[in-house]
C-alpha cells in the first residue's frame, strides 16, 4: 500500500492538466503524452550510450563498413568472410530452422490443434501484403496524390507543434500507435545506409540511374510511428498461431506507411520511406528504448510492436526528446528474453547473457561508437519473436499491479531483480498445449483485438 500510495502521489504531481485547447496543442509531445513514469532526456541522448564521434556512416554492403564479404544477416547469407565464428553461427541457424520446419510439418499432418490446416490457412491470410509484397509497385519518391497546386489551393500551413498534433491523430487513425519527430542533422544522418541513401541539394526526391535515393536536404525531419503486433498470438509456442503475431504486423507496415505518405503528400510535402534501421530513429524519437533483445521496448507494448515506420518529410516538425522509462536499466538485471530465446531454440541465441553493455562488438554487423548488449545476428533464428513476447514489459495492464510496477520501475531500480523474478514465477514464456490453442477458435468475438485480453 505503502508503494502504491507513493506511486498515485507522483501521478498525480506528474500527470499534465489542460485547461483549453490553446495548452493541448502547445504541449512538449503534441497530443501524445507517454505514461506518468516516462523521463524525458536530452536530444540525441538515448538511455544507451552513443559516441557520435565514432559512430560512422555504415551499410551491410559497403567494404568501408568491412562487410562487403557477403555477410548479410538480414538476408542470411555468409559469403566467405571469416573470423567471426560465421560457419558456426549458420550451422546452428540451419539446424534449428530444419527442426523447426520437420516438427511443424508432421503436426500438419496429425491436424494438432495450433498446427492444422484451419492455423496454417490464418497465417497465410495473415501474411497478405507483409513487407509490401503484392502491392502495385508505389515509387519511393512520391504515392502520385494530387498536389495542393492541382487542387488549387496553397500547401498547409501550421506551427510545428500543431503539425505533430494533426500527424498523430493521422497516425492513430490510420492503425498506428504513438508519434515522435527527429531533426535530421549531421550525426543523424550517420544512420541512412550509404549505398542506398544519399542527401542532395535538390528540391525533389529522385532515383539515379544507379538506383540510389536521393533525399532533399530540405527534408530534415522524420516522423515516426509504431505497428503493433498482437501478444497472445506471440506467446503459443512453435505453432502457426505464434506466426501470425509478427507475420500480421508486417501486413500492417505497408498499408499504414503508404497511408500516411498520401496524408502528408496532400498537405504539400514530401514523406519518404527511411529504409534503415528503424530501431535507431525510434529511441531518438522517444517512442521506446533498446532492450538487450536489440529489439525497440517501449512502455505502452513492451516489446510487442513489429516495427517502427520513419517517414522522411520537408513538413517542420517539433522533434521529440528520447525517454526513460527505466527499461534499459531493467534490461541490465532480467535477461528473461535470454533465457526465453535459448530455451525456445535449443540452445542457440545471438543475445549476450552479460550483465553490462559493452562498446564491443560481435561482428560487422554491429555498428561501432554503441555501448550495448551485444548480438550475434547470424544466430537469430528465423521468425522466432520469442524475446519479444517473453519481454515483462510485454504484459498487458489488465491489472493494476501491471502499472503500479512499471511505474515503479520507472522511478527506481532497487526493486528490478525482485520484479524479474516475479515475472518468471509467474508467468510462462509461451504455451502450447493443445487444449489452449484449440480454444481459440471459440473465444469471444464480440471484442475487437486491442480492446481485450482474449486476442
């Protein structure tokens, strides 16, 4: 009672109190306000460190990144490069994903609640347009809207913080969660991949013949946006079911990208898919923090959003500071998505079981200047999600005590050994037992996903 109280006092003092619209469109985040809990920090100061003098422009395939060798963990391919424990790291990423596939497939054929032709038929539906894939070709440089000059009127005009205030009731409306802007200077532009990204003094985005990007330097903010992806679909183990979790957010990401792109084209300005990576852009917007998983927690969803969009626009914009939520710090003591990982794969993981960051990597597919837990990306197992769903960030608040605790950990630390054991006491990583994934073809349909418990 004692930490509740303390806890409703600090919301209380905490809590941002509007009384008219004037303040609501002035506010620091526009019309999005994490929980009571959430610290904001300096720009370009996330809670993990960076050295910006070190960090230098980087891309998978470019040889001044020592990665020109074929090392390409997002297409899983090694090439020849050695000294990284490569052939290693894909035979045990091979091996895994052989058993998976032999185990999923005789349970295909005993028609296993969870692995049936009924589950196999949901995340194929489900994989519908994932990663924009079947979608009518839409050029990165323009959606092709009509322009505020063809319908003849000027171009949108706002301040930046009624900007951010108009894009977030966009974002929320169109499927999204949550909304940040980054200003887009020089050490931010560290984070565009060289070989694909390149800035110009030009007032329209193109493709060379090459087919590089070219980015306006007149477009120097980013917005940002999270897809979610559903919790209980993530936690039944190797069935189908759990690959509909990732595999629906990833539908999700196009749709509500180009959505948004249309939105701001017709206001007049430019919105340009990043294509980096998203788990940079998200913590300097202030929408979550790395966890050890690598992955972006935030403190609305844990880890259970897909991915993070990052539209490029010439729109001002009012940048969003980083926050502290106290994940970070939580992420130094629990290691469940460790533990979660390895059991789930067999013993094989590409996340550090360390108890503190390091600056070091583990390969060239690390970036230099980030003091982080390190991860082997070669050994991340396909389509697993598993330190996602397990992260204790993850739980839906349903109950009280969920707040109550995030909230204390966004306050202190002392108590985030005892919460990490709790989570492991009582609560499963996963669970596939047949009755419970056959139920869910008889729950409750009158709720709509993210308004229940039952998804």
């Amino acid at each position: 009672l004692g930490l509740a109280g303390a806890g409703l006092g600090a919301a209380a003092a905490t809590v941002p109190i509007f009384h008219d619209i004037d303040e609501v469109l002035a506010a620091p985040n526009g019309s999005y306000q994490h929980p009571w809990w959430v610290k904001e920090r300096d720009f370009k100061n996330p809670t993990v460190e960076v050295d910006w003098k070190v960090l230098f422009k980087w891309d998978y395939d470019d040889p001044a990144s020592g990665t020109d060798k074929g090392v390409n963990p997002r297409r899983f391919s090694f090439g020849d490069a050695t000294g990284w424990g490569l052939q290693e790291s894909k035979a045990l990423f091979e091996r895994e994903n052989k058993a998976r596939n032999e185990f999923r497939d005789q349970k295909l054929k005993e028609g296993a609640p969870g692995y049936g032709l009924p589950d196999m038929a949901l995340v194929t539906g489900a994989g519908f347009l994932a990663y924009g894939r079947g979608l009518k070709s839409i050029p990165w440089e323009s959606t092709g809207v009509k322009s505020p000059d063809e319908r003849g009127v000027p171009k949108w005009s706002a301040s930046p913080e009624e900007a951010n205030r108009v894009l977030a009731s966009a974002v929320h409306f169109f499927g999204g969660v949550n909304f940040g802007a980054v200003e887009i200077d020089p050490d931010v532009q560290k984070l565009f991949y060289t070989r694909r990204k390149r800035f110009e003094n030009v007032e329209k985005a193109y493709v060379d013949e090459n087919g590089q990007h070219v980015i306006p330097n007149n477009c120097r903010y980013a917005l940002t946006l999270l897809v979610r992806q559903s919790k209980e679909m993530g936690k039944r183990g190797q069935s189908q079911q759990r690959s509909t979790s990732f595999t629906m957010g990833y539908a999700h990401l196009p749709i509500i990208q180009n959505r948004m792109r249309r939105f701001v084209e017709t206001l007049g300005y430019q919105a340009l898919p990043f294509d980096g990576p998203c788990n940079t852009m998200n913590p300097l917007s202030g929408l979550g923090e790395l966890g050890r998983s690598n992955v972006i927690i935030t403190p609305e969803y844990g880890g259970m959003v897909r991915t993070t969009i990052v539209l490029l626009t010439d729109l001002p914009l009012k940048p969003t500071k980083p926050i502290d939520a106290g994940i970070w710090k939580f992420c130094h003591t629990c290691g469940i998505c460790h533990d979660a990982c390895i059991e789930f794969n067999n013993g094989v993981t590409p996340m550090s079981a360390d108890k503190e960051p390091t600056w070091e990597t583990s390969g060239p597919w690390e970036r230099v200047g980030l003091k982080k837990f390190s991860f082997n990306m070669p050994r991340c197992v396909d389509y697993c999600n598993m330190c996602t769903s397990s992260c204790p960030f993850s739980c839906k608040d349903a109950a009280f005590a969920h707040t109550l605790v995030k909230g204390i950990v966004g306050t202190t630390p002392i108590f985030n050994g005892l919460f990490a054991n709790m989570e492991k006491l009582f609560y499963d990583p996963w669970r596939d037992d047949e009755k419970f994934l056959g139920d869910w073809w008889d729950r409750d349909l009158r709720k709509y996903k993210w308004d229940t418990t039952l998804v």
